[in-house]
C-alpha cells in the first residue's frame, strides 16, 4: 500500500482547478450572452412609468415611437411621470452616436421634473434606414429636422417652448436650430459644447499625441503620426476612430476610464429594451455611415462665426477633462456669446460625458437652474 494514499480519495489531476474556473466562467459568459440574445430578440419597448392623477386619469407617458421628419420615419423616446410637466429634448452626439438607450437611464431621475424626449436622428440607432436618403444627410437637414420635431413635441403637449440640450454633435444643430427660431425654445443647454469644430478637432489630436509621448508609448506615437493631424491621411472614418480610441485610454473622453465612450455605448445597447436584435446590428453601420457622409462639412463648422448670439438663456456643461470638444475652446467661445443671460457649469470630475459621468450632478442642475426657466411663461 502506497504511503500517504487514502482510499476513495481520487488524487488531485494537475491544473483541474484553473480548468474548472475557465468553465465556470465560460458557463456565465455563456449565460450573459444568452441573456443578451434573448432580450435583443424581444419586440422593442420601454418600461412603464406608473403614475395617476387622484381622479384616476393616466398623466404618465413611455411611449416609443416613429415620427416623420424632413420625409422621413425617425424614433423618439418619450418618458414622464406627468405630461404637463415641461418638455426637455435631448440631441445626441455623434454625428449617428445614438444615446437613446444610455440616457434613457441617465435622465431616468428627470422624468419626475420633465418630460424627456431622447430621439435617434436620421441615419443613427433606430434612424438608420433614413441614411439611404444620402441627399439629405447635411447639417441643415438635422438642424431642420430639429425644429420639426420641436413643433410637433410642442403641439402634442400644449406647450409654448421647450428646453433643448445637445450634446457635442448635438450641440452644433441644436445652437444653430435656437439660433433660427429662439421663439420656440425656453434655454438651451449645450453640453461638451462644440465651437470651432477644425480648431477643436486640432487641439484633440495634439492632446493626444503629447499624452502618449509621455506615457512612452511608441504604438499610440506611430499610430497617430501615421494618421497625421486633422483632417488625416486617407480614410478619415478610420483616422477619427484611430484617434478617439487612443484618446480615451488617456482618460479624455470619460475620466478616469480608459474604455470611453464606447464602454458607455455598448453598455445601453447591451442592457437596452428600446432596440431590435437589427437595431444593435445596424447601430454601428450608422456611426460609419453617418461620418461618411457629415464629417466633410462637420469640419467647416465654426460656431463662433455663425452665431455669436443666442435670444434665450444659455448654459454651457463642460467637463473639465474634456479633450474631445475641448473645453478650452468653449470657455473661449462662450465668453464671446451674447445671450440674456449664460452660464459656464464645470463638472470637475468628467470629461466628454458630464451628464452620465456625474449624472447626479446633472440632474440637480437641470432641476434647479433650468427647471425654474422652462416653467415660466416668457423662459427668462
């Protein structure tokens, strides 16, 4: 009999444990995934939002919905717990970097104050079919697109104005949108404002180029000197993408991550109950197509030359590790812009995406320095 064996005791296999590990977490990457597949499989929805008036009449809203803009269908979100409250529309970045799925959680807090409209534009998430109307893929079409959706969101909830926040891309139509038609519009809130889209986009690389020189990293060097400053050698889809990559390991797209937006994005879509199966698939078909087709005009833009002036209230949202919209520059054009009244908010602890890096921060900003305005009758 062998020393040290104990009957009925199978002896311990070599590396049997990290095997078993591995299945154990194949087996929830497995379950994860499943998961995912099943929801995304599911119709597209949104979950209620319960909430009656004393009489018992329903006055809460989760309705999402096609709309026709500029000829085309085009989705929005439309969420609150009370649909006199007064309505905020959001403009995502981009251009066709949907955020309908990632605000619906970030604005959830907002619902109770405002009704919140989320809309994916031509071309992006559940848009992506109206790309095939390329003619129509400029920036006056968004901006026109724009305030037909506010006078319909106007119309359907008996309202005068409206609060619209855009969020970098966003910022450009919805600036230029307030610009034509400040009779519409209670305040706007511009968020990682966009000014001078080339200078901006300038400042961006060599950020970003400094940092990995720093750092030491000759892959993020070559890589970017390979690309050369903006507009960049050759395919500038894959130059953009190559630069917003390295700039989010450098923590200047969201701060202290070096995921960036990305992380963000895939999270909403993975998580997401408003998008298709297709939705998900086409989602990033719309990212490339909508660059394509935008970014050659979207590089001429130059804020502080076309609208040096705002009729109604205006707040800038800046984060201060913000190297995507560099926030230098919209402090810059910002202390240029003549609006009754403005407002430069820093959020010291984020970067490109304030109002979901600190989204508590947000929320307490929009419920008590622009809440007061959309509910008066003359917004100022």
């Amino acid at each position: 009999m062998s020393r040290g064996r104990r009957t009925g005791v199978p002896a311990e296999v070599p590396g049997s444990g990290r095997r078993q590990v591995r299945s154990v977490l194949a087996a929830a990457a497995g379950a994860v995934l499943g998961a995912t597949l099943l929801r995304a499989a599911l119709p597209a929805g949104t979950p209620p939002i319960r909430s009656v008036e004393p009489s018992g009449g329903a006055r809460s809203v989760a309705a999402l919905e096609p709309v026709t803009l500029g000829g085309c269908e085009q989705w929005i979100l439309v969420r609150s717990r009370d649909v006199s409250h007064p309505v905020v529309l959001f403009l995502h970045g981009g251009p066709g970097t949907s955020q309908l799925t990632t605000n619906r959680r970030a604005t959830r807090d907002l619902e109770q104050h405002f009704t919140v409209v989320n809309w994916d534009q031509r071309g992006a998430g559940k848009s992506y079919a109206a790309i095939a109307d390329t003619g129509r893929m400029t920036v006056g079409q968004f901006v026109e697109d724009t305030v037909e959706l506010v006078r319909l969101l106007l119309e359907r909830f008996h309202q005068d104005r409206l609060v619209l926040v855009g969020h970098s891309w966003g910022s450009v139509i919805g600036a230029l949108a307030v610009a034509r038609h400040p009779e519409l519009f209670s305040c706007y809130v511009g968020i990682g404002q966009v000014a001078d889209m080339a200078a901006g986009e300038a400042a961006s690389y060599r950020w970003t180029l400094e940092q990995a020189r720093r750092a030491h990293d000759r892959r993020a060097v070559e890589a970017l000197t390979r690309i050369g400053p903006p507009p960049y050698r050759g395919d500038p889809r894959s130059a953009v993408v190559t630069q917003r990559h390295l700039l989010a390991r450098c923590g200047g797209e969201v701060h202290g991550s070096r995921n960036g937006a990305l992380g963000v994005v895939l999270g909403g879509l993975l998580r997401s109950r408003e998008y298709t199966l297709g939705d998900r698939i086409t989602y990033f078909r719309g990212v490339m197509g909508s660059m394509e087709l935008l970014w050659p005009e979207l590089l001429r833009v130059n804020l502080r030359e076309t609208v040096p002036a705002l009729g109604v209230p205006v707040f800038f949202v800046e984060g201060r590790h913000d190297h995507e919209a560099p926030a230098e520059l919209a402090e810059q054009y910002f202390a240029e812009l003549t609006a009754p009244s403005k407002e430069l908010v820093w959020f010291e602890d984020s970067a490109h995406l304030p109002h979901i890096e600190e989204r508590e921060r947000f929320t307490r900003f929009m419920v008590e320095k622009v809440l007061p305005l959309a509910v008066r009758p003359d917004g100022r």
